[in-house]
C-alpha cells in the first residue's frame, strides 16, 4: 500500500533554494543580540534568540554553511 502513494520528504529535510539560503544570510547578518539587553537590533524585532534568526540557522545549518561555533563557514 505505501507503494501506492510514495510520502514526500518533510520540508525541514529537504535541501533549502538558493533564494532561502540568501534570505537566511540576510537575517543571519541582520538579527544579532544586543550586548545589554535582552533583546535584538534588528528594527522592531522581539527578544533574543528571535524568530527570524532561528530561522536563518536551521536554514544556514541544513545547508551546511555553520561551522561547529555556530558561524558562517566562508
């Protein structure tokens, strides 16, 4: 039966698109915390760690452009 109806790969798994991998960039460059305060630079942002920048990592990392300090690989 599972033959029948093959399951696509969850989106997490899946090899992120150039266009994700320069917006990742972007944000990853943008969204840093501040270094008295809890909270991020980027304009009106929310507490560090926020959203956007979480989203960037996981995106940065399946792409495997972290290192293992959590920097972008050059």
């Amino acid at each position: 039966m599972s033959e029948a109806f093959p399951r696509k790969p969850s989106p997490r798994h899946a090899p992120p698109s150039p266009e994700e991998i320069e917006q990742a960039r972007a944000d990853f460059a943008l969204h840093i915390p501040s270094l008295f305060t809890r909270q991020c630079l980027a304009v009106d942002c929310e507490g560090w760690p926020c959203r956007r920048y979480l989203n960037a990592v996981a995106v940065l990392d399946r792409a495997g452009l972290l290192d293992v300090n959590g920097q972008l690989r050059a």
